[in-house]
C-alpha cells in the first residue's frame, strides 16, 4: 500500500510538532554528525483505538531549504522479536527491516519537506519512526493524542 503525504505549510507544521504526549516516536537523521545508517527512535508511539497514526516530517528546524525526505513507520514489537528481544541498533535495524520488509507499516514515505500522512495500523500497536533522508526529523503520533492536544492539519 503507498504511503499517501500531504504538504503541510510551515508554520502549521510547527504548531503540530509542537504537540508532544508523554510517549511518541520522535527521530532526526544526521549523516554529518555520525549517523552511520538511518536512525530509529528507541521510543514507541501506541496507536489508538482508531488504529491511525500521523506521521509528520520536516527538516532538522522547519526551515528552508525545503526539500523531498523519505521516513517510515515501522512495527516496534517486529523489531524487538528479530532484534532478539533487545531494541535493535540501526545498523541491525537495517538488515532487520531488509530481511522483513511488511514490518513497515504504510510504505515509505516521500515528499517535499514539510509534510505528513496519516497512516493505518492495527489499534493499539506500537510502531516507531525512522528517517531515510539525511537533514531530517520525523514524529509519530496516534491520532487521539493528536487531536485531544488541539493538533489541526
């Protein structure tokens, strides 16, 4: 299934990943601090009884240059069972999510900076992000968290 994006005006995006529930993925990319391979957040975001989950994407400070970004959602509990019951480092993460690649959840992600998409989960799963595109930063969050913290897009 493609991942459907949407873009998103700046300053929207700003106010929307401003919202921050005790409990989301949140991750940025950097190659030119040392990220070896694209980076993963340690840290779950639970879908909720709706199942959707935003995911939102934009670079390092929501700022120009503007440019196309891909990140994923991706099943959190696949990557801890084939991690071997440990959260997977991201050079592992790579070769997990290669050898099993329906653990990402919608597709990838691709669009011109900034953007979101909501996309399907199972209800009350965990999922996490992780950024492809180097210069960039992603959020997930379930839907109900969204919009009970006042989230408009």
């Amino acid at each position: 299934m493609p991942c459907n994006t949407y873009p998103l005006d700046p300053d929207k995006m700003a106010k929307a990943y401003a919202i921050s529930p005790r409990r989301h993925a949140e991750k940025a990319y950097q190659p030119n601090q040392g990220d070896a391979f694209p980076t993963l957040s340690t840290v779950p975001t639970t879908a909720g009884a709706s199942g959707q989950v935003i995911l939102l994407v934009t670079t390092l400070f929501n700022k120009p240059t503007f440019r196309t970004a891909q990140a994923q959602l991706v099943d959190y509990d696949s990557l801890v069972k084939y991690g071997g019951g440990t959260f997977p480092s991201p050079e592992l993460a790579q070769k997990i999510i290669a050898e099993h690649p329906d653990m990402v959840v919608g597709g990838t992600c691709a669009a011109m900076t900034p953007y979101y998409a909501l996309l399907p989960c199972e209800p009350h799963s965990r999922v996490t992000v992780r950024v492809l595109t180097g210069g960039m930063k992603a959020k997930a969050l379930s839907r109900e968290d969204f919009d009970a913290m006042g989230g408009v897009l």
